[in-house]
C-alpha cells in the first residue's frame, strides 16, 4: 500500500513554471503557514514570522531585490521566511499554553528556561544558526504541504537580504532564511532530479 506522506515527498520537485492566474485565498495563505509552524523548534521557542508577498504591488516590490527571478511575480504567494535570534527570555511566555493544556507541569518551565539561557544568551552565533534552523523546519513542512494540496513551490536563497529586511521593515532580531513561492503549477516543469546514492552520504555506525 502506498504511503501518501512518503509519495508527497519522494514526488515533490522545486517548481519554475507558475500558472500566474491562479491565486490562494488568504484563508489558504493561513494554512499554509499554520502547517508551518507545527514543525519543531527548539524549546518551543517557535522563533519564525512569514511574510505572504501576494499582492502585484508587493511582488513588484520583491522581484528586483531577489534577483528577478520570475516565480515572484508568477506564483500566487511568495513567503519571506523569517527566523527570529534564539531569546531565552520568550520561553516562559511560549510554553505558557503548554501548561494551561495540561501538557506541560508549571515547575518544568525554569527547567526549560535555565538551559537554555545558558545555550544562548552569550553565544550570537548560536542565536543565529537557531532563527536558520527553524524558520527552515517551518518552511520544509510548508513545502510538503503545498505539495499534497497539488500545488509547487520553489525554496530561494537569490535575494539581497539588507534590502529584503529594509524593504519589508524585518526587526532587528529577524534574518530572512529563505525565499519560498507557492502556486499552481503549468506544464514544464521537472520531475524530481535524481539524488547521489546512499552509500555517498550514509554511515551506518
């Protein structure tokens, strides 16, 4: 029997051709990213923002900051993915929701909280390699999502970050991981590419 997970992945390509008619609704823009954030982070810290670039202004705006490329402009979403710098300070607030629901014992939050300060408060570096890893994990699981709704994507790194954060007014705290396009596809597009065998990249130890 087919796993339908497994097929959504091991089916998704990165898209190039966008049907530029075809819009998401704001509703679906929503839960594209309400998706996104069920992905891990660490502590909970749950350190993202995505900024849906759907409008013909707001796209005309991003295009020439993120080197032309057409997807901007074709596809019905293009989301900044922002990743927030590691803050030990916002975890009592984000697993406040985790104790309410009975999740999470109230005397277990400082033991969440101490750990981390101490992981992050004095290492920027950390700080920054942690808003990477998540808003990466947020926009993986937003990747496969439009996936298995039948629509493509396309993952960006081909943008001017300075002029990205001054353009769409990105906080202090907020490195912009990735450009990600979301829309319906048109035909042209290529399959999954081949991958390097797994005798390349695995060690089983």
């Amino acid at each position: 029997m087919t796993n339908a997970v497994i097929e959504t992945i091991l089916s998704r390509s990165a898209a190039k051709y966008y049907d530029p008619a075809a819009t998401l609704s704001d509703d679906q823009i929503r839960e594209l990213v309400r998706i996104g954030t069920t992905a891990p982070t660490s502590f909970h810290l749950q350190n993202w923002r995505f900024i849906a670039v759907r409008t013909p202004e707001a796209k005309a705006r991003l295009r020439p900051i993120a080197w032309s490329q057409p997807a901007i402009s074709e596809a019905a979403v293009t989301f900044i993915v922002c990743g927030q710098l590691a803050d030990s300070s916002v975890i009592p607030e984000r697993l406040s929701p985790l104790v309410e629901a009975g999740i999470m014992p109230a005397k277990m939050v400082p033991e969440w909280e101490i750990p981390a300060r101490d992981l992050y408060m004095h290492y920027p570096q950390r700080q920054r390699d942690e808003a990477v890893r998540s808003g990466t994990f947020g926009a993986a699981a937003m990747i496969y999502a439009a996936r298995s709704l039948g629509l493509g994507s396309t993952p960006m790194i081909g943008f001017d970050a300075e002029a990205v954060a001054r353009e769409f007014g990105l906080a202090e705290d907020e490195v912009p991981v990735m450009l990600l396009s979301i829309g319906a596809e048109r035909p042209g597009n290529w399959q999954q590419k081949p991958r390097r065998p797994i005798a390349d990249v695995l060690d089983l130890v």
